[in-house]
C-alpha cells in the first residue's frame, strides 16, 4: 500500500558488459525520483468545475467564458503553468479595464495580457499545492458579472508515468477567427455591416508574434479608417510592429494614439530604443462650393443653390472642409531596464502634408520634446515618476517658412534663417507660443507610489501649460495646475477596501494674466470616500458605497460678471449584490442608487442640478437549464430648479435556456422605457405670453423592445451567435417609427 507523502524510487540496469546505468543519472541513492500521493478525502468528492460557463452582468449582458488552461482541479508542473481564458459572445460590451485576474487573493492584472477576447499570464515562483484562481469583470456600462473562479494543482516533480505519457499534438500557435453581419434600421435609414477579423498569437523558441485583422464593410475613404491591421514579432531585446499600433511614451507626449505604419523596440537594460514612424490621419478630401453650387460668375465669394436659388457667401470657398495627410515620427532613446531604473528623452514630431488635399485650412507642424524618469523599489511597491515635455506648434504651415528678416520685425530676432531648416520645422508667424522664453508651452508632471502596510497610496502633482500641444495627445487638458493624492486601503484579508481621495487644481491658470477682471481661473477641489466588501463567504452580501464632493470657484462675483462660478456638488452612489438561496433556487439581487446634486453659491437656480438614479435586478438559476433576468430602472434629472425635467423608467426580463449540456443557449427578452421630458415655458405655442408660466412637454415617448437570440458550440471551437431586436418607438410630440436590428456571428478558436 502507498501513502502519503509519497514514493522515492530510481532505476538501476545492469548492462551486457557489466557497466550500469542509472535514473536519475547523478547519484540516484540520495536523489531520486519522487511521486507525491495525496490521501484521500474524506468527505464527498466535488463535481468537477465547469470549463465553460455563461455569466451575465445586472444590465442583461451574456458573456460565455471559456478556460483555456490551467483546467479546474487539473495537475501540472509548476514551470507548465500558464493562465488562459477566451471570453465570447457580447465582447464589445466588456469593459477591458475592469478584468481583474487573482492567484490565491493576490491582483497580477497588471502583469497579464488582458483584452477584450482573452485573459493570459504565465505566473512565477508558484509554490506546489492548490493555486485558487479568481477573475473579476465589469460591462461598460460598470455591472459586475459574476466572478469566475476555479483552482488547479502545481508539483515541484512529474512522475515518469507522466513524462512519458503521450500528450495530444498541440498546434504551437492559438487564436480566433470570427464573421459578422449587422442590419440596422433605425427610423428611415438602414446600414448593414459585416465585420471579418481574427488574431493569432504563437512562439517560436524565443521568437513570439501576435497578428490581428479587422475588416469592415464600413470602411470608406470618406472617413478615418476602420480597418485594423497589426503584426507583432519580437523577443525580450528585439522587436517589431508593423500596421495599426498604439505607442505609448509618457501621458504628456504619445499615450495610445492610433498610428498605421511600423514600431520598433531594441531593448539592452543598460540602452533601450523605440521608435515608432507612420500615419495617424490619411487624407480626406474635402468639398468646394463650386462642385454643388453654381458660382457667381463677378464675385468668387458667392455661390447660388439651383434648387432654391438661394445666394451663398463663403470666403473660403469650401463647403466641406477635408482633412489633411498627417504622419507621426517619434523616438525615445532610454537609459535603465525599467525594473528599478529609467531615463528616457523623447521626441515627437507630427506634421499635415499641405499637398495631401485641395480644400482645407491651416495645415499644422507640431514638435514635442522632453524627458521622463522612472525610479522603483521592491519590486515596484515604491515607483517615482516624472516627465516634462516642451511643445511648439505651427498652426497654420500653408505658406511655409518666413525669412529671418520677416521673422525679426513680426516676433523677434532669431540666429538662423527659418527657412533653411523648413523641412525640420516651419517657424511662421502662426506659432504657438509666440514667445517660448514664457514657457507657457510647457508641460510636466510628478507621481509617487507607495504599496505598504495594506495601503496602496498614489500621489500626483501636474502642471500643463496654456498653449501646450501635441497632436499626439490631443486629449490632454491643459491650462491646469495642481495635485491629487489616492489612497486605498486592504483590509481584513482583501475582503474589505476603503479608498480616500483628495484634488485640488487650479483650471484655466492663464487668465490669471490675461488683463480682464471678469475672467479668472476655477479653484477645484473635492474628497471623495468609498468603500467596498467583497467577502469570501457566499452568504454575505458585496457592498459598494461611495461618496465624492467638488467645489469650483474662480473667486469673482455675480456683480462683477454673471458668468462667476461657485458650484458645490455632491455624488453618492451605493450598489449591493447578494446571492440567496430560496425554494431550491439559486437568486442574485443587485442593488444601486445613484445620486449627484450641484448647488449654486449665489443661488441662481439656472445652474443647479440634480439626478436620482435607481436600479433592481433579479437573476434567477432554475433546477432546469434557465435562467432568468428581471430589471428595473428610473432616472430623473431635474435642471434648473425645476424649470426643466427628463425621467424615464424602465422595465425589462430577459430569458436563456442552455440545451445539448449548454453548447446550446436560447435567449429572449423584452423591456419598455417610458420618458418624459419637459420645460417651464413663458410664451404659447403661437408665442404670445403667458399670464402664468406653464410647464410644457417637449418629448413624451414609449419604447418597447423585444430580444430574440442565442449561441451554439459545435465540434468544441465552433461558435455561431445571432440577435434579434424588434424595437416600437412612439413619441407622442415628435414621430414615431419601427427600429430593428439582426446580428448573426461566426466565431472558431484555434
């Protein structure tokens, strides 16, 4: 009999010519092979967890999750281990920020590679034993799905029964490929879409590479591209990105701005480079007046409408502006591994090509430099990090580059002709700044990390200049000034969060100096407190309470300029989700209620606000194959002091029925929204006043919406999904019209 903790064991075999060999091959008497056999337990063996499993969020979201690797209760070396799951079904509607993957309690979300089809992460120095697996994912619109979780077994040894095990042939590379077709019709127009796409990930030796495709029928020359192309091959020191990337430098220079054309990274820990070179917008031609209208034949400035005859005044002559070819050239050459230590300098350089289009103004050359800094400290639980960046951008490149001469008696003296160095840079009287000794192009920012003692601290000071810009962030605000300082707190073995906030900024800094007493800058500040339990015991609800307040104020009052700013507003938000147990079914409520009131310092009622928001689900599992979602929710926003109203309610129950062991699901739902919107009107609708103000309708509508779909997994890595939606909508002081949307998709995993 064996037991616990195991067999010790080598192999010793006597040769022919009296020589022996043996296994292991270096001293089997004290090192030998090891098998590790567990006892058995005692109680009731668990069923097998589920590979594959349908999770919905509060809002009626279907998501199929699907685990890839490791399978529930399966054991593996602990060098094999590597964390794999494929999310289908509604993916658009998963909010990729929110995934979160936990190993026995611990977040690595920010080490995994996470999207919108798949979480994966090979995990280091695992111990042998139980390895309990957590995921957590949100929909866009913030409703958590249910959490999946499963564990598996890792061992230091394999036996050699299971190293000579023959193992299925695995294909060396994984992916998708997927076909969709989308018919809309929303009240008289129709579009149908279909979307073709895939992504393929493999490694070969050290080599990895990734590839992803989209191709849409949307695609039309008339817009931006909707097509995705990428490749991806590198190693460690080496790689390189060819297609639609998103490079990331810092937050105040390159942060995820799209670029179709190539990446490239050489990576040495002691010098690393990156480069990146490529289009972020293609041409787009616009439209002159002349190509739809008649042109009056003794003023160039104005154009007649043959069908109303009608005269039209345009200086410029163009009735659609185009949009300019623009490329992006960038370079950040860096010192350190990134481990502990960084140092970067970067340079950005995003110009229009002013011959790319015909009818369009003010062609642009933008050029952005600095540098940044990235010091950390036990594995990163002390990070500082620090960037600056200084812009200069011509706004308007049309006619080129101004001599020094021009330059010296519009700006100032310059040592160099600018138009020598024209193809670097246009300097013209359309720079901004004018004057770059002012710094008001400048740009830096500071934060700190700190990750002790269960607090997990953030700390952050920023200062963007008024007439900073980079095109390659163009998201940015700027003319900001100040800092915020997050903390969040673990308690009670990670069941609890309590998370602390506190802003203070300074927006709008220039008009500090800008000469006018009715202009000042906004005071910002607000504290914000929440907290959250998440408890490990089934029968415990999972609570999220949170609770912010802002003020902003420019210091001036309503005597001096109506326009004086003094808002006071408070958010408070509660959501609670709670599994029960009731007649042998199982139950998820979910609770939320969201609150938001802003309050004017002078007591101009024009400018408050309020918004009350409620929200009830109820999600049902059967003992048969169904599970059932019943919704409600009511939004009312009140402006103005109630001069003007919006308050909606909704209903909805929603229906999936899982048939052949879930590969196949069916799917019904309907809900109904009715929406009332209204204002205070002083006038009729002759426009004649009014003795007493009346309160008048301005839209008063009934949606009502029904849902048909479902999904079926044939041959294991075949999905086919379709949807549905019949949608009446009737506005009692507008129209009414009939919607519908059919959506069929084709889905194989490889």
């Amino acid at each position: 009999m064996v037991k616990s903790p195991g067999v010790e064991y080598f192999i010793l075999a006597l040769m022919q010519d009296r020589s022996m060999a043996t296994s292991p091959l270096s001293n089997p008497y004290y090192s030998p092979h090891e098998v590790t056999v567990t006892p058995p337990s005692q109680q009731p063996t668990a069923p097998a967890a589920p590979k594959q499993k349908t999770i919905s969020s509060a809002s009626g979201v279907d998501l199929e999750v699907v685990i890839l690797s490791p399978e529930p209760n399966e054991r593996i070396n602990i060098d094999e281990a590597v964390i794999a799951v494929s999310f289908l079904g509604e993916t658009e509607k998963l909010a990729e920020k929110s995934i979160r993957l936990f190993i026995n309690g611990k977040d690595f979300s920010s080490q995994a590679e996470i999207s919108q089809n798949m979480l994966s992460y090979v995990p280091k120095n695992l111990s042998s034993g139980a390895q309990r697996i957590k995921i957590e994912l949100a929909d866009t619109q913030g409703n958590r799905f249910d959490d999946i979780s499963w564990q598996f077994y890792t061992t230091s040894h394999r036996s050699s029964y299971e190293a000579d095990e023959p193992k299925p042939t695995a294909l060396p590379f994984s992916g998708n490929v997927f076909a969709e077709f989308r018919n809309e019709k929303v009240t008289d127009s129709t579009l149908t879409t279909t979307n073709f796409g895939g992504n393929i990930r493999g490694q070969f030796g050290p080599l990895k590479y990734h590839g992803k495709v989209f191709v849409t029928s949307r695609e039309n020359p008339d817009f931006q591209p909707r097509n995705r192309f990428l490749l991806e091959v590198g190693t460690s020191w080496i790689g390189v990105k060819l297609g639609d990337t998103s490079p990331r430098f810092n937050e105040l220079m390159l942060w995820g701005r799209r670029v179709r054309g190539v990446e490239a990274y050489l990576k040495f820990g002691f010098f690393n480079l990156e480069f990146v070179q490529g289009e972020t917008n293609r041409e787009v031609e616009g439209i002159a007046y002349q190509d739809i209208y008649l042109p009056v034949i003794d003023d160039s400035s104005k154009f007649i409408n043959p069908a109303t005859n009608d005269t039209i005044v345009s200086i410029t002559g163009i009735y659609r502006y185009g949009v300019f070819k623009q490329n992006l050239l960038a370079l950040r050459p860096s010192f350190g591994s990134g481990k502990n230590f960084q140092l970067g300098f970067n340079v950005v350089k995003v110009k229009d090509d002013i011959n790319s289009i015909q009818h369009s103004t003010q062609p642009k050359d933008n050029l952005v430099v600095g540098p940044d800094l990235m010091i950390a400290f036990d594995n990163h639980r002390i990070v500082l990090k620090a960037s600056a960046a200084f812009s200069l951008l011509a706004n308007d490149i049309s006619n080129g580059a101004i001599s020094a001469a021009e330059f010296d008696t519009t700006i100032g003296e310059l040592p160099f002709d600018p138009a020598q160095f024209e193809k670097y840079f246009v300097l013209n009287t359309s720079l901004i700044p004018l004057d770059p000794s002012k710094l008001s192009s400048l740009a830096y920012q500071t934060s700190f990390k700190f990750n002790y003692f269960n607090n997990d601290i953030t700390a952050v000071y920023k200062s963007i200049g008024s007439e900073y810009n980079s095109l390659a962030n163009s998201f940015l605000r700027k003319d900001i000034q100040g800092f915020a300082i997050y903390d969040r707190i673990r308690l009670f073995q990670n069941k609890v969060y309590l998370n602390l906030g506190y802003e203070k900024y300074l927006e709008g800094v220039s008009l500090s100096d800008d000469g006018e007493d009715t202009t000042e800058p906004n005071d910002f500040s607000s504290i914000s407190a929440g907290i959250s339990f998440y408890p490990r015991e089934p029968y415990l609800p999972k609570i999220n309470l949170n609770w912010k307040s802002y003020d902003r104020n420019n210091g001036l009052d309503t005597s001096v300029t109506y326009n004086a700013v003094n808002y006071a507003t408070n958010d408070l938000s509660l959501q609670l989700g709670y599994d029960i147990s009731v007649l042998g079914l199982s139950h998820n409520i979910s609770l939320s209620h969201i609150r938001s009131d802003r309050i004017d310092g002078f007591q101009r009622t024009s400018s408050e606000l309020a918004n009350n928001i409620q929200m009830y689900s109820l999600k049902t599992d059967f003992q048969i194959p169904l599970t059932t979602v019943i919704s409600y929710a009511s939004n009312e926003n009140i402006a103005g002091g109630g001069l003007n109203g919006f308050e909606y309610d909704m209903f909805g129950i929603s229906a999936t029925y899982r048939l052949l062991n879930g590969k196949l699901r069916l799917k019904t739902g309907f809900n109904t929204t009715n929406a009332v919107g209204s204002y205070t009107s002083y006038v009729d609708s002759l426009g004649n006043p009014l003795a007493v103000p009346a309160v008048m309708n301005y839209t008063q509508y009934k949606r009502t919406a029904f849902n048909f779909g479902g999904s079926f997994e044939f041959f294991k890595k075949h999905n086919l999904l379709w949807d549905f939606s019949f949608i009446d909508f009737n506005d009692k002081m507008t129209a009414a019209f009939k919607n519908q949307l059919v959506r069929i998709r084709y889905q194989m995993r490889y």
